[in-house]
C-alpha cells in the first residue's frame, strides 16, 4: 500500500535548541517549534531580553513552561556554549535538533573601512558610524557561535538528529559594504556541507537554510545604509535584489508582486528540516529567496601550463603574502621574481622572515626579494610594509591553519580561533590595507591585480573548504566594491581564487606559481572568481 508519510508541521516530543531565541527569526522559529509539541531550548545573551522573549513565548503559544528552557550563551566564547549546552542536555536529557540561527549584522562599511579593533571601530562611531563590531567579532558571531555549538552539542547528538544552519543568500552574491557579515557566512556554508559528510555516517543530518531579503525592519535599514554607503539613490539595492527574484506572490487581495519572503517562510523551512518529513536531507540548501538568480560559483578549470617569458611581470611591484609553509611562500617570490617582478615578500612573524632571508641567500634572483613583516593579525604591519612601495599586483597565500583528519565537530578551540582570525579575518585585514593602498596609488597599468592562492590537500586538510569559500566570497564583495563608483572612486580590480589541485608537493606549487604569473602578467580578464588547476 502507501507508505505513511511524516508530518511537516509536527516535531512532537522533540528536544531543539534555537541560538539567538531572542532576536526576530529565532524567536518565531521557537515560537513555531512550541506551537508543533517540541520542547525549546532558548538561547540568548542578555538574561533580561531572553526572559522577556520567553515569556512572550509562552503567553503566545500557551506551551507549559517547562517546555521553553532559557540558556543564556554568548556565541564567540566556546566555555559559555559549553555551559549553556551542558544546561540544555541538564535539563532535557537530550537534544535532537540544533538551529544554528544566531548570527549579528557585522560592521557595515566597505572593505577599505572595516575595523579591525576596538581603536578602530571607536573612531568609526566617532565620525557617525553604528556599528558595533569588529571583522574579528563578526566572524565570531556568525561562524563561531554555529562550530561552538556543534563542537559542544555533536558527542550527544543521536541518529535521527538535525542541524540546521541559517545563513544567507548573500553570503553567494555581491553585496556591498557587507564583506564583515558574508565572508564568515559563506565560511559557514562550506562548514555545513562539510560536517553533513562528517556527521552523516553516525545517521545524523546537516542543512543549510539560505533566507534571501527578509520582510523586516532589518532588511529595510540593511538596504537604505547600503544605497547611502554606495552612494546610489534611495531604493537602488532593494529593486535590484527585487529584480532577480523569478517569483512574484500575491498578498492578501493582491495581485503578485515582487515582494521579500516573509518570516515565516523562513520558519517553514527550517521547521521542515527540524521535522522526520526531511529525513532523506543531508547537506541540502533550501533556499528562502523567491527564486532569487546566484552567480554560478562553480570554478573555471585552467588546462595547460602557460608558457612564460622572463619578463612577463617586469617593472612591476608585487607583494606576496605568505604563512606557513615559509618554504611555499618563498618558492612563490621566486617565481613572480624570475618573471621580473621586484618582490615584498611578507610574513607574518620576525622569525619567519629571517628563515625567508636563510633560504633565499645566494639563491638567483633573491636580490629582487624583500622579506619583512606582514602580520595579518596586526594590519598596522600590513599598511607599513605597503608604505612607500606602489604595488601593482598581489598574491596572497593561505596563513597555513590546516585541519586534520579529526575534522570539524571535533575542532579544538584554538582550531576555530585560528581559522577564524588567520584565514578569514587576516584574509580580509590584507584587502582592506591593499584596496586603501590602491585608493591613493592606483598601479600604472590602471587595474590591481589580485590571486589569492587556495585548494591544498584535500582530505588532509578540512578547514580548506571553509577558508576558500570565505575567500571566494571576499573577492565576490571586494570586485562589487571596487567596480562602484562613488567618490573617492575605488578601482576597478581583476582578483581571483586560485586552488591547487590538491595533490600537495613542490610541482603542485610550481604549476600554481606559473598561472599565478600568467594570470598577473597578461591583460585576460576571467569571469570567473574561482580557477582551478
Ligand atoms: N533578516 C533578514 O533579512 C535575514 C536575511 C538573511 C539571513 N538572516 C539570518 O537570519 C538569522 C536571524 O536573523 P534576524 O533577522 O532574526 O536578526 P536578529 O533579530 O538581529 O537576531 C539575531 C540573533 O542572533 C543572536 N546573536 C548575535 N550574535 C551572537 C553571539 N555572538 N552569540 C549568541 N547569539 C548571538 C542575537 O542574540 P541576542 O538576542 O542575545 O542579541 C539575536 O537574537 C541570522 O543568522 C541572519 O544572518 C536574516
């Protein structure tokens, strides 16, 4: 006969923990999860606001108390995840699904502007800004509070659990101003589709929710800040996103129209997923948009080894920015150096710099190599080294934190904090010092150019999806950015994600050096951000 299908709309008896209960989408799907027989954990960070939310909560579903238990749980730091975790676990025995919701709106400034400490963004709200985070935190609260979870809640999670991510669908096109909140996203989906493989196999599943422009207070002022920032008449960013929305809907007693997606299209989704009607579902993206037109992310593949002549990069200034291995970035100079280009060659650390200097000496061409300090930690380091050098061109090599074969939801702190702060936010503390640096020395040739270098070895290293696709989604803002103009025009600018094809070794790099220089040394303009050898 037919086969008895689960209820959508039901998640009776079960135990799901909703981070950022409290804020506007959290708090409906809490409301939802009450309204369908679960019992909610609730997450917030100020005990105040979480209390009210509850009880907001309560009066409007008229669940029992009980079933809506408060966790207080600040994101960015692991201890007070694993608190709040061991409280849900305390006082439920058990969690089912985990709705990753939480997530800040990050500094909303362009590239050239995002702070990077507390001076920073100090002086920011000085002149008028709103923000209130840093690049550092943002990544915090909006990758690191959904990986602290998972690392937290993943021993206890049995067969039949669910992880729902919310992301968003912009952290997969451009969006002005908003580098801050859509790297870490995009980092976020990589780390969703990756722990769907890891956790898969124990019959737990992983999916992402992407909510396009949400009806909301939030979209309306996230969208006029960016009109103003790009300096584009009012209601620019909104019809434009309205424009790629194949779906018109009707309101009540309307006919379609472009409209955003409500709330509770979002809470629909994740309920699905929440719910044993999605038990076939793993490593899925629903996407919440109206059927809103993404980029094509897939990457161009780059066949033949280009030849190169000795000068293809002659008069040019190029910095290359490297981590660890030093050896790697040192091989990269070299090559960028042989085509005749007068190298900075950057790392992070004075100890990294010396051993630079040893393996370079007497070799040919290391006159044309300048080793010193760039710290994608520090980017005062990153300015001075640019400082009275006009660069032309830039390669900028992965900080070098890897994985191991432990994977994601097994991640130690300082894994996260180190994935975090070196691949992403130093990703980014490189492109605000280079496109500030182009602003006031555009290159002679009129376009910057930039590769950063990505891939590696493949299953050996797990934290490679994340940092590409955080990387992926910077060069997507940062090309936005600089192909707007506006006063103080920034420039147009040809920057690419180059991967490695994962086969590791000195070869593998030196096909990669060789595209590197064709892809800095020729006028081609490619399309696609993200190449692949
Ligand atoms: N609204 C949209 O149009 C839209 C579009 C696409 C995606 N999204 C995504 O949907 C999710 C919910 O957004 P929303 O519109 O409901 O925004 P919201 O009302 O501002 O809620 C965000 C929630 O995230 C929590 N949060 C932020 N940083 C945190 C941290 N470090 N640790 C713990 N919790 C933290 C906040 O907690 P507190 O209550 O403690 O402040 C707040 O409850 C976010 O992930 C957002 O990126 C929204």
């Amino acid at each position: 006969m037919y086969p008895s299908v689960p209820a959508a709309n039901t998640l009776a008896g079960k135990v799901i923990l909703v981070t950022g209960a409290a804020g506007n989408i959290g708090g409906a799907i809490a409301a939802h999860c009450l309204s369908a027989g679960a019992r909610v954990v609730m997450t917030g960070r100020d005990p105040a606001r979480l209390a009210a939310a509850r009880d907001g909560l309560l009066a409007a579903t008229g669940a029992a108390p009980e079933a809506a238990v408060p966790a207080i749980l600040e994101g960015g730091d692991p201890d007070s995840v694993r608190a709040a975790v061991a409280r849900a676990l305390d006082a439920c025995g058990r969690l089912d699904v985990l709705v990753n919701n939480a997530g800040s709106a990050g500094p909303r400034q362009p590239l050239a502007a995002v702070p990077f400490d507390a001076a920073e963004l100090g002086a920011l709200r000085a002149a008028g800004a709103t923000d209130t985070e840093t690049a550092g935190a943002a990544a915090r609260s909006l990758l690191g509070v959904a990986w602290n979870v998972v690392r937290a809640a993943a021993p206890s999670l049995q067969p039949g659990a669910s992880v729902i991510h919310v992301s968003t669908i912009f952290s997969r096109t451009p969006y002005y101003g908003r580098a801050a909140y859509t790297v870490p996203k995009a980092a976020l989906n990589a780390f969703s589709a990756l722990l769907a493989r890891e956790l898969g196999p124990r019959g737990i599943r992983v999916n992402t929710v992407y909510p396009g422009p949400i009806e909301s207070e939030r979209i309306h002022a996230v969208f006029a800040a960016m009109d103003a920032l790009r300096g584009g008449a009012a209601g620019t960013t909104a019809a434009h996103f309205l424009g790629t929305m194949s779906l018109a809907r009707a309101g009540e007693g309307e006919s379609p129209r472009p409209r955003y997606p409500q709330v509770a299209d979002v809470v629909a989704a994740v309920a699905f997923l929440a719910s044993d009607a999605s038990a076939a579902l793993n490593g899925q993206g629903l996407e919440v948009t109206h059927g809103m037109a993404v980029p094509d992310a897939s990457p161009a593949v780059l066949l033949a080894p280009p030849e190169l002549t000795g000068d293809a990069l002659a008069g040019q200034r190029v910095l290359v920015a490297g981590g660890t291995p030093v050896a790697d970035a040192v091989a990269m100079a070299q090559a960028v150096a042989r085509s005749g280009a007068r190298v900075l060659l950057g790392l992070p650390d004075a100890a990294a710099v010396s051993m630079a200097a040893q393996l370079l000496a007497g070799l040919p061409g290391a006159d044309q190599i300048a080793p010193l300090r760039v710290d994608r930690r520090r980017p005062a380091t990153i300015a001075s080294a640019l400082a009275g050098s006009p660069l032309s061109a830039a390669v900028l090599l992965p900080a070098g934190v890897r994985g191991t074969s432990r994977g994601l939801a097994t991640a130690t702190d300082a894994d996260v904090a180190a994935l975090l702060d070196d691949e992403l936010v130093g990703a980014m503390a490189l492109a605000r010092e280079l496109s500030r640096h182009w602003q006031s020395r555009p290159p002679a040739g009129g376009t910057p150019r930039v590769v950063f270098l990505g891939g590696g070895d493949g299953e050996a290293d797990a934290f490679a999806p994340l940092r590409d696709a955080g990387v992926a989604q910077l060069i997507r803002v940062w090309r936005e950015e600089a192909a707007t103009p506006r006063e103080g025009d920034p420039l147009p600018l040809q920057a690419h994600l180059l991967l490695r094809s994962g086969a590791g070794g000195p070869a593998d790099l030196d096909l990669a050096a060789r595209h590197v220089v064709a892809l800095l040394g020729t006028g081609q303009a490619i399309e696609q951000i993200a190449l692949a050898l």
